[in-house]
C-alpha cells in the first residue's frame, strides 16, 4: 500500500479551526463578514486537504469518475449526518431543556477548539520529531 504525505496545506487545518474557534468564545465577538471570512478561509484549506488525500487514494485509477462521485457522496453523506445531528441537539437543548444560545456557542467553540488544539499540537511533535 502506498504511504500517503500530507501537503503543507493540511498542515494548517487544525489550526485552522484553532483560529477560527477562539474568537468565538467571546461574548462581545459579533463581526459576521470576519466570522465568516475566516469560515470560507478555512473550508478552502480544508478542502485543498481532501482533494490531496483523494488524489493519493486514487493513484493511477482507471474509474477517477465513479471513485470520485462515491467519495464525494460518503463525503457529503457523513457531513449532513455530523450537521443533521448538531442541529437535532441543539434544538433539545436550546428550545426544550431551555439552554442560553451563549452557553451552547461557547461549549461547541471550546470544544472544537480544545480537539483541534491537541489535534495541531500532536501534528507539530511529528513534525519537530
């Protein structure tokens, strides 16, 4: 099997969400065009990351057409169940149990934050190593 090597781009996805994360833990953080900005910035390093690992994935493959849609449909699959799944929470606990809008954004933030910090942290231990 073939050794996958990561680009310089997939080096900056957890820090990635790192940086976009943390200003969110912050009350008074209300620029929508930056937040999103950042958002938009970030998808595209995440994306270039994919496309990378696809591209390792496939190698010389005779079906890039229907290997290609079967990965991106898993792909997008995966991530509207990941999305459908916060959504359905965060209606329980905003809307039912009664959860201030704040405490639920800053749980999420830390939490992705708190997971792509050890995420980047281990990334560079493999790089200094």
């Amino acid at each position: 099997m073939r050794q996958l090597q990561p680009c310089r781009l997939e080096k900056g996805i957890d820090p990635g969400y790192c940086l976009y994360t943390w200003p969110q833990c912050y009350p008074g953080f209300k620029r929508v065009k930056f937040k999103y900005m950042l958002a938009l910035f970030f998808g595209l390093i995440h994306g270039m990351g994919f496309s990378n690992y696809l591209k390792g994935l496939l190698g010389n493959s005779n079906q890039i057409i229907a290997e290609l849609f079967a990965f991106n449909i898993g792909l997008e699959f995966g991530q509207l169940l990941i999305v459908a799944g916060t959504l359905a929470l965060s209606f329980l606990l905003l809307n039912l149990l009664k959860v201030k809008k704040w405490d639920w954004n800053f749980f999420l933030s830390s939490a992705i934050f708190g997971i792509s910090f050890v995420m980047a942290l281990e990334r560079l231990g493999a790089i200094l190593i």
